[in-house]
C-alpha cells in the first residue's frame, strides 16, 4: 500500500512537471 501511494506520487509528479513544461499549459 505505501508502494502504491508512493508510485501514485511519483506519476502525479511526473505529470505536474511534463504539464509545466508546456508553455501552452
């Protein structure tokens, strides 16, 4: 379960920087 919200984290972080990323976000 920890691994599972760890993971979830992870990926909510990954998505927030690829979104900042775009300049059209």
């Amino acid at each position: 379960m920890e691994r599972d919200a760890e993971r979830r984290t992870f990926v909510r972080k990954s998505l927030i920087n690829t979104v900042s990323t775009k300049p059209d976000a």
